[in-house]
C-alpha cells in the first residue's frame, strides 16, 4: 500500500459495520463506519475518504442514491457495493453509474483486501509526444488527482520507462522521428497487454491509423484537443478492465464492465 487509505463503511447492520472497520484497520487502512446514508454523506463533507464501502440497501438513502452524491461531489473517491442480491437492478444501476465493485454478503474478505489494494497502489502515466505542451494542462490536472505523470524524450529511453502493471500510456503523433504506430508495435513487442490510448489530430491520414492501432490493442484512440475529463473517463475504463481480470464475475463480486472502444 503507497499510503494509508481513509475508507468509509456504510451499512444500517452496526456490528456489520464496525466489524468490517476493524478488519480494515487491522490490515492498515483508516477506517470509519456510518450507519445510514445521510450520515455517511454528513462525514464526507467533514472529512476526506479514499474509497466507500456501502450496502445497497438501506433506508432513507439507499446505496446508489448515495453513489449519485458522492460522484456529485467527490467524483474522485471509489465506491464499492456491498449486498445480499447479488443481480437486483440496484446493484446493476451502480456499476452502470460508476461504482467500481459490488460483493455479495457475507463478503470475502481476502477478495475484498485484493481490491482494495489495488486501488490505492499508485498510478502513472507515460507521456509520448514530441508536442509536449498540448499535454501540459492534461499533466497538472492528472498530477492534481494523484496519478505520477512522465514525459518520454526519446523511443529508447520510452522503452526503459514501461511497467507492465499500473501504468497507462499516452500515445500522440510521435517522438524524435518515430511514428507513433512505430512505437506502438515496439510497445507491443514487449508489453502485449499495457494499456496504450492513442491521440491524433484527425484527418484523413487518421483513419488508417485508427484501423491500425486496433489491431496492436489499443485500448482508446483520442483527437486532439481533448477534454481532461473526457480522457479521465477513459483511463476509468481501463481501470475497470483490469478490476474485471483481478476479480471473478460470481459469485462473489460483480465488477463494472463499462469498456470504450476505439
């Protein structure tokens, strides 16, 4: 764990709650519980929490009305399910409107610590582009949500930076020569499932381009210039992927299968 996340447990059954606060703790986390949705909205404007483990339902504010506030206010926090109906349209509405996971009860807790390890590991983003200041308000806004932003200055030295885990990278035009489809196959030579979004100006040039990067995986392609958010909302989309890999569809957990495509 890079940090010790503030988690907030919510769930009207107090032994429940307290119980899963004091497992949290005892694997280093910060926990706290609420027991009813409109507490647990009243400590997030109080304090700042890293992820949210909710039951789904509950009276007064159920789990996904409580979803729609956070993602309101605090779009940046990660929230996690946690149910006995495994397939209700509650659970199903969720994870279509951004929660990362749903877990059956009773939970299992060592699937449940997986996850929760791996959301708060740390995430970077590898810059290739030889037009380096397009990039430079897309760097201070993903730097300001905590992911560790670094610019490739040479194809050689790209390949030194590449972590098959953890890290996204984002392809422009290219760099210092190379085509950015070049170097996209010499991603895929060694890393075969890193994530890669691919930005182009457009044109038609680009289409033929976007033809050729889906068959090299490409997880995204992008024009220029873009939206921060509308880049966030893709690497989300990866990140889910990857959440789908960690954990099994059934029977105890239920992972968003949001996927954009080229």
């Amino acid at each position: 764990m890079t940090a010790r996340q503030r988690i907030l447990v919510v769930d009207d059954d107090w032994p429940m709650a307290k119980t899963l606060v004091d497992v949290l703790k005892l694997n280093g986390y910060q926990a706290e519980a609420a027991y009813s949705g409109p507490e647990a909205i009243q400590l997030m404007e109080r304090d700042r929490f890293d992820c949210v483990l909710t039951d789904i339902k509950m009276p007064d504010v159920n789990g996904v009305e409580l979803l729609r506030v956070i993602k309101d206010k605090r779009p940046n926090v990660s929230v996690v399910f946690m149910t006995a109906y495994a397939d209700s349209d509650l659970v199903h509405a969720g994870l279509r409107e951004g929660a990362i996971a749903s877990f059956v009860k009773p939970l299992d807790i060592d699937l449940l610590l997986r996850l929760l390890s791996e959301l708060s590991e740390q995430r970077s983003i590898v810059i290739v582009d030889d037009d380096t200041k397009c990039w430079r308000p897309v760097e201070e806004s993903l730097e300001q949500r905590g992911f560790v932003v670094r610019e490739a200055s040479d194809p050689d030295g790209l390949m030194e930076m590449l972590s098959p885990s953890r890290q996204v990278v984002l392809l422009g035009g290219g760099l210092n020569g190379t085509r950015g489809l070049d170097l996209l196959k010499r991603i895929r030579e060694q890393h075969d499932t890193l994530p890669v979004v691919l930005a182009t100006y457009g044109g038609d040039q680009t289409v033929s381009e976007v033809e050729e990067a889906r068959g090299l995986n490409v997880n995204a392609c992008m024009q220029k210039p873009f939206q921060t958010e509308d880049l966030l909302e893709v690497l989300a989309d990866i990140r889910q992927r990857e959440l789908s890999a960690l954990l099994p569809r059934r029977p105890h957990a239920l992972v968003s299968q949001t996927v954009r495509c080229c």
